[in-house]
C-alpha cells in the first residue's frame, strides 16, 4: 500500500471514528496543521454527508422487481454457462 492510499485510510477511519484517542489527536493536529489534508478530510466529509441522504431514498418497487426478474432469469441460466 502506498504513502496516499495508507494516508486516505487513516482518515476514512478518523472519519467514521475508528480511530483510538492516540491516533484521533494526532489527526486532529494534522487536520489543524496542514491546509491540504484539512480540505481533502472535509471532502471526506461532504462525500459521507451526501451518501447518507442517498441512503435514505427508497428504490421503486418496481425497480426492485425488475431486478429480481433479471436475478430469477439469470439463476436459470447458470447451468449453461
């Protein structure tokens, strides 16, 4: 794993509060210190606002229909491919 990914992963996890106390201030600081990870943190942020809204919209029951016709149509088809 490189430097960025393992970066984006320790804030994720600040992000979702996985994190023990030693590692969240350590993040803080950076947060606070450092303009770049601040912005990109609450890029994280406005992303994981915006996914729990999303959430929070029902699918149609005839979407879900639709996918579970496909899904029934699909299963009988297995033994073929």
């Amino acid at each position: 794993m490189n430097q960025d990914s393992l970066h984006k992963n320790l804030l994720v996890s600040h992000l979702y509060h996985e994190t023990d106390e030693g590692e969240a201030a350590l993040i803080n600081r950076l947060i606070a210190d450092n303009w770049d990870i601040k912005e990109e943190f609450e890029a994280l942020q406005n992303t994981k606002n915006i996914l729990n809204k999303a959430q929070q919209s029902k699918p149609k029951r005839s979407s879900i229909e639709l996918i579970m016709q496909y899904n029934n149509r699909t299963k009988e088809l297995e033994p073929l491919i």
